[in-house]
C-alpha cells in the first residue's frame, strides 16, 4: 500500500486557474507527496507543464456559460455524474487534502471531498471569488485569497497567501530599480490575451505625445495581438519611436526587470508579477472581467502607491500620457512606487500555499 500522502488538487482550463495549480504540484511533489489533477476533458489540455509524476485524472463537469438549451439542461447531470465519479475515486484512493482553484472543472473533486468530509480548501486569484469558489467558499475548511482584499460572502475568513509566480519571476524578485532620467528609459506595454485592442488604440498615440525630451529615450516593448500587430509595429516606427512589438514575449520577467514603468492589464498574474518585482505601473482594468474582478485586483497595489489606475472609461490618449510623463519625469517619485510596489508583493505565495495543505492534513491525522 502506498505510505506517500495524496494531495489531489482540482482546477479549469485556464492559464490564470492552472498556473497557481502547477506552482503547488511542484513543490508538493518534492516534499514527497504524490499528486493527482483533477479536471475535464478541456482542461487536461492544458497540463503540458505539469510534472511528468503528477496523475491527470479527467471527471465530467460542465457550464452553464456554454452551449445550447439542451446542454444546457443537462448541465446538472453531467456536474452530479462527475461528482459521483470522484466519490469513487476517492474512496479508492483517499486524498488527505483537496485543492480547488476554481473553474467548473473544480466541482466534481471538491463536491467530493465536501460530501466526504475530507479536508478541503480553495484558492482565488482574484479579488472577488469567481462562480465555482463563491458557491463552495462555505463550504471549505480554508479559502487562500491570492490578491488582497479579496471580496468573501458574509461569515466567510479569508487567508491572504498570494498568487504564485513563476521562477523566472522570483529569480528577478526586487531586483534593484533604475530610475528614469537622461538615459534609455524602458516602457513594458502587455494586454493579456484578452481585450488588449484598448492599449494597442491608445498607448502608442500617448507615447508619441510625449515631450521630446522623455520620447527620445524611451525604448517600448509592446505586446500586441497578431491582428494589431502590423498596426503598432508602422505607427511606432513612423514616429521615430524604439518599439520591440510581438504578439507575445517569452521573457517577460527579464524585461519588466529591466522596465521603468509597466504599462498592464490587472490580471492578478500580472499584478503578482509586477509586486514581486516592483515596478511602477498603469493599470488599465479589462473592463468586461467578470464582476469587475481586475479591478479589485489593483486596489492593493493602488492602494500602497505602486500603480496608477486608469479605468477603460477614462482611458484617453491624453490622460495616458499625462500619467505617463507624471512618473518618468519623477525619479524620486518612480522609485517610491516601485518600493510600494515590493511592499505588497507575495514572493513566498506557493510557501504560503504549502503550509495550509500541511496543516489541513495534519488536522486530518
């Protein structure tokens, strides 16, 4: 009989649910723990970086975002076969903790462990508590909040643990600021793969608007849509500006290290990256996030004074670049807001995430 404890760990399919997943399977799996995903069908495709030893377990869920009526009335079947699944799989193999980071692929495994009474805890990443965490938030011995504050239903504690960065992040984690001045200033310009049109509509017109004086040091690395990308590329390139386009950058902890100012979407990768680094930044929330969530993502790093918020109703070619020319005419004041940037930084997020799965199993023992 295997002795290694069983941590099962259940999330979406979604960069933002799995990336915090794949962080704790990690360090889990090298305190010795075995560790098992559970998700769907959509959601196994987007396992590639998990380790190898970690089991990929498929259980049916479903959405009542997706599809037509009749799928839609078959929703609560398929989320109930999938929960019955998982009772199975679970009496088979009894985990001593689950983990749930949210999606509707995370219903079957922690409706499990709740029916179960297995020791069970979710972690949101964002400040208000996507669909799938509301509904079991009650539910749970435990809800990690990884930006703070995160808005929790009435009776409901929450434990600020942070949201997991990659390591290329924490190898940059406060990594020392050059203010800006009579030098090459660098501007860090990603949309998210969602929504990012806005920033490319706007954020090369406020950068040419600049004064002479801080547009001729400046050097932009923009991340751009493939349908934008020939747009921006031109329009940087007929005002004489330094721009590195591309639809995505592979090393983007290396260049916002490098950056004197962030200009972002608030995803809460995004604003984990930017604290744990700590570089200034304008942050311009996705509007159409759900439940405005990107927004209660930026309100700490606002808050404490690292980041500027600009949301898409006021985002004006003009009030970018006041904002813009606000921080890269400041070095004192840039420089403060990369410090306060570091100040609500979580670069132990996965430590902390750790600890809570080994004191809900020490309970259980």
């Amino acid at each position: 009989m295997n002795k290694q404890p069983l941590l099962v760990i259940a999330a979406g399919g979604t960069g933002g649910h799995m990336f915090p997943a794949q962080a704790l399977a990690e360090v889990m799996l090298h305190k010795g723990w075995r560790v098992k995903l559970s998700t769907d069908a959509r959601g196994a495709r987007y396992t590639g970086g998990f380790p190898h030893t970690v089991e990929i377990e498929e259980v049916a869920s479903a959405t009542f975002a997706r599809g037509g009526a009749l799928a839609r009335l078959m929703v609560p079947l398929r989320i109930l076969g999938g929960v019955l699944a998982a009772v199975m799989m679970f009496r088979r193999d009894r985990p001593e903790v689950v983990v749930g980071f949210g999606g509707y692929p995370s219903i079957p495994a922690i409706g499990a462990a709740w029916l179960l009474k297995l020791p069970r805890m979710i972690h949101e990443q964002n400040g208000v508590l996507g669909r799938v965490n509301a509904r079991f938030a009650g539910r749970v011995d435990c809800v990690a909040c990884g930006t703070w504050p995160t808005a929790l239903p009435e009776g409901v504690e929450g434990t600020h643990t942070g949201n997991p960065v990659r390591r290329a992040v924490l190898e940059r984690a406060a990594s020392g600021y050059i203010p800006p001045g009579e030098y090459p200033v660098s501007i860090l310009v990603i949309g998210g793969s969602q929504g990012a049109r806005i920033l490319s509509d706007t954020v090369p017109l406020a950068i040419a608007a600049l004064p002479e004086g801080l547009r001729r040091n400046v050097r932009v690395s923009h991340q751009a849509r493939d349908e934008d990308f020939d747009r921006v590329t031109a329009f940087y390139a007929q005002q004489g500006i330094s721009a590195e386009v591309q639809p995505f950058f592979n090393d983007v902890p290396a260049r916002m290290s490098e950056a004197q100012l962030v200009i972002s979407r608030s995803g809460a990768s995004s604003v984990a990256d930017i604290s744990v680094i700590g570089r200034p930044s304008i942050l311009i929330p996705y509007a159409a996030a759900t439940a405005d969530h990107q927004t209660a993502n930026a309100r700490g790093l606002v808050k404490a004074g690292g980041a500027i918020l600009i949301p898409e109703s006021q985002l004006t070619v003009e009030a970018l670049t006041r904002q813009i020319v606000n921080i890269l005419s400041n070095p004192e004041g840039a420089s403060q807001m990369a410090n306060a940037a570091l100040s609500v930084g979580k670069p132990d997020a996965t430590e902390n995430l750790v600890a809570l799965v080994e004191m809900l199993a020490s309970k259980e023992n």
